[in-house]
C-alpha cells in the first residue's frame, strides 16, 4: 500500500497577522518540496461568518489566499471553524491519505485545532516548526510541546530537504 501524503497549509491569507511574512519563504519552499516528492499540496481558507466580524469576511481580498503564496493546486477548501476537519470538501478530498505536512497560521487556533482533530483520528502529523506562526508568536514554543503532548511530529523545514 502506497502511503499517501499531503501538505497543508492554513490560512495563509490576506488578513492574516503581519508575522506571515517572516515564514512565507519557508512555506513556498516547503510547497517546492511537496512538488519534487508528489505530495498532494493543500490549501485550507478561513472565512468568518460572523456577524460584524472585520476578518476573514467571505467573498472580500482579506479572505483570499495571500499574493506571495504560491499556488501550486486547485485543492483550495474553505473553513469556517479552527478545525479544517469541519470542511466537509477538505474530509472528501483526504480519504486515501494518512500521512499530513502541516504549515500556517495560527499556531495556537487553526493550526492547534487541525493538528489535534487529525491527531484524534488517527493520523500521522508532521509540524514545521519554522513554517508556522502566530498573531503571539511568544505562545510557539508552548504550542510545538503542546504538538508533541498530542503525537505529533515536529520538523523543520531543512530536514526534508536535506534527507
């Protein structure tokens, strides 16, 4: 049985915190990286459907996938909870994988929810540590042991493309 894989990436858009910019080298690597192994590449969008909510607002340029993101597949679902888990496109499409590459934002919300729903459901989960972040970038490390506490597997980005 081929084990298939998949890189995702979380909310990585318009509207994000200001600290994107100092991971989104890493994560357009680590997107190369998934290409050259032929790992499927996902994009998970957050939209806010909350009433006079300032963010995420569907159909608006602060929802949208962020310019300098490459986009590399068509495989972009929409979420309106933390968990990607809640998008039932994003449930469909991953049926056949098991083993997931997660990158994003935000550490302690949407990447903290996904990683801990993929977890619960018996996935293998691989963290970049250097391709997440936060709007409290204070809160990463307790967020990588709080990863790890939940079987998670933390990598940096140099480690698989140097293997």
């Amino acid at each position: 049985m081929i084990m298939k894989k998949a890189l995702v990436v979380i909310d990585i858009q318009n509207d994000i915190t200001k600290n994107y910019k100092e991971i989104i080298d890493n994560i357009n690597a680590l997107i190369d990286w998934a290409v050259s192994n032929n790992i499927y590449i996902v994009y998970i969008r957050h939209e806010n459907l909350s009433a006079g909510t300032r963010t995420f607002k569907p159909n608006t340029h602060g929802a949208e996938l962020a310019s300098d993101l490459k986009i590399v597949s068509a495989n972009v679902f929409t979420k309106s909870k933390g968990n990607a888990l809640t998008s039932e496109g994003f449930v469909n499409f991953i049926n056949e994988i098991s083993n997931f590459y997660i990158a994003g934002a935000d550490a302690v919300a949407c990447v903290k929810s996904t990683c801990y729903n993929l977890r619960k459901a018996n996935y293998d989960v691989n963290v970049l540590s250097d391709c997440i972040t936060s709007y409290d970038k204070r809160k990463i490390v307790e967020m990588l042991h709080y990863y790890e506490s939940k079987g998670c597997k933390l990598l940096r980005l140099h480690d698989l493309i140097d293997s």
